[in-house]
C-alpha cells in the first residue's frame, strides 16, 4: 500500500475501483438483457445470478472504446435442489422458521471451520485473522429462507456436495444436522424441532419480623 495506507490499501483501492465500475441490468422475458455504459477494458466480465440456477460468471473477453457487443449468450446450470420441511414432535408444520444452509469446503469441520492446531489454541494472532476470514467466507456463501405456512423452505442452484443445515424459530429448540446434495438432482430433507421446556410459578415465602 502507499504511504499511511496500510499493507492492504493498494488491493482496497482497487476493489473499489471494480464496485464502482460494475454496472447491473435484469432480464426481460425472452432472458435477454442491456448493459449500457460500459468502461473499455480488456478483461471484463459478466456475472449472472438468479434463485434457481448456479451462479454464472463468464470468461474475461475485452471491450473496445465505443464498441456495441449484441447476441452474447450465456448458459446457466440448474444445479441441485433441496426441500426443507420444518415441522415439531407431532409433525406439524413450523411456519416463520429462520432455516439456513451452509457448503461445507473439503477439510473443514461440521461449523465451517478447519481442525485448530496448538498455535490456534494459545490465541495466535494469525489463526485469529484466519477465523475471521473464515467466518467472513462462510457468510458469503450461506443461505437463508423463512418456513411457509406449511413449514416448507426451498433452495435451488446449489452446488454439489454436504451442507450443514440449521432450522430454529422463537419457543422451538434450534435443530442441527447435515445433508448431501447432488447437482441437478433434487433432495428433500425434514427436521423435527422440539418445543423449549417453561417453568411457571408463584414464588411463595414468609416474612420475619425485623
């Protein structure tokens, strides 16, 4: 980084320089889009999202000064689908359950996170920087949706592979588990989540005089 800048500043800058030149548009109904002002540049790319495919990212292809790129055709991949239905002990349906889903990267553990080594455990501040990025990654590819009426949440466009699943919502003890996605194939997984316990009473006693 330049001077007072700090040892990341130069990449920071350069990620703002790329936010800001990002330009975004929507499909119409025939899938067709435009994107107009675009900088020149020799290396530009095209992301596309949408809730049921893969996100798409293309090849760099360059972009001249005043040029005018028509009929660009981008495929997009289904990827795999997952059903969820949250229900309670008796089965029925939980509606308003906060129910998020989570890739789990080869070598990590259940919670997102990789086997701790001793210099971890005493609080190394490299293994700290390290959990934060991890965390912070995890986030990034996380998903989360909200229970219908009938307890059902659904997500689409997955990558394949094991994903670690939470399902909770207020006066119902969180649920916890794992499960297997298979890209273009669909699975459906169902969680039971089991009310908290309350304790109520009046408390009673006797009072001594002073």
């Amino acid at each position: 980084g330049g001077p007072g800048g700090g040892p990341g500043a130069g990449g920071f800058r350069q990620r703002q320089r790329q936010f800001a030149q990002a330009r975004s548009s929507r499909t119409d109904a025939d899938g067709k889009f435009t994107v107009d002002e675009v900088n020149a540049s020799s290396a530009l790319r095209v992301s596309i999202e949408h809730a049921d495919f893969k996100r798409f990212r293309s090849d760099p292809f360059s972009v001249t000064p005043g040029a005018n790129l028509e009929d660009l055709r981008f495929e997009l991949l289904a990827g795999g689908k997952l059903s969820i239905t949250v229900s309670d002990v008796v089965g029925a349906p939980v509606e308003g359950a906060r129910v998020r889903i989570s890739l789990e990267r080869e070598g990590e553990s259940p919670a997102g996170g990789q086997p701790q080594d001793g210099a971890e455990a005493q609080g190394d501040p490299r293994a700290r920087r390290g959990e934060m990025m991890r965390q912070f990654r995890d986030r990034g590819r996380g998903i989360t949706r909200q229970s219908g009426a009938d307890g059902h949440a659904m997500f689409a466009g997955l990558e394949g592979g094991n994903y670690a699943v939470t399902a909770g919502r207020n006066g119902f003890q969180p649920f916890s588990s794992r499960v297997h996605v298979v890209e273009d194939q669909s699975v459906s997984f169902c969680t039971s989540c089991a009310t908290r316990s309350r304790t109520a009473g009046i408390p009673s006693g006797r009072v001594w005089p002073g």
